[in-house]
C-alpha cells in the first residue's frame, strides 16, 4: 500500500528531526507549489520522478443514452503524468546482459 500525505510527512519529520506540525506543512508547501506550477503554466517537472502535462480535451457532441437526444460534452483540462527514466528503469530492470530501452523513442538521424 502507498503512503498517505500524513505518513510521508511523519517520515520527512522524523528524519530530519522536525516536528511533526512542521513535516507536515513543508509537505503541504511542496505540494501548493507543485499544484500551482501544473495549473499556471500547464506544466511541471520533477527531475527523478517525472513530468506532469496538462491537455485540453475538445468539447463532444454525443448522444443522450436515455432519450437520444444530442448532447454536448464541454471542453476539460486533463492531468498527464510520464515518469522519468529512472523510475521506469526501477520499475522494470533491465536482465544482465539486455539492454534497456525507452519505448517511443525517435531514432537519431
């Protein structure tokens, strides 16, 4: 299982001897920041971990499932994570003597 905010800022507290009011709001600060860099610029990277896009959907014109009338689904902003390769390379180790590629990667010309 994952860790919550609460757990990971109790270990940020513990380990560097913070209390734990104060764990938890510089994990709180890192996030505001986090939230506001994606929301602002549309972007945000974390060298080591990954990148996170937004994109814009188009709206849709669909049909209403119960009456079949037209229906128009607005525009949406979605939230895109890719990890970094250090991260992919930790979730998928490379056997010896393989190597370890990226997938979609353009070939150098």
């Amino acid at each position: 299982m994952g860790h919550t905010q609460k757990t990971i800022a109790d270990k940020i507290s513990k380990e560097l001897g913070l209390p734990q009011r104060t764990g938890r709001k510089f994990l709180q600060r890192v996030i505001d920041i986090i939230a506001d860099d994606i929301v602002f610029t549309g972007k945000s990277e974390i060298r080591g971990l990954g990148t996170f896009n937004v994109t814009e959907k188009p709206p849709v014109q669909t049909t209403h499932p119960a009456t079949g009338n037209p229906v128009t689904i607005s525009k949406k902003k979605i939230l895109h994570f890719r990890t970094s390769l250090q991260i992919r390379r930790r979730l998928n180790p490379s056997k010896p003597g393989t190597r370890n590629t990226v997938k979609n990667k353009k070939p150098s010309a």
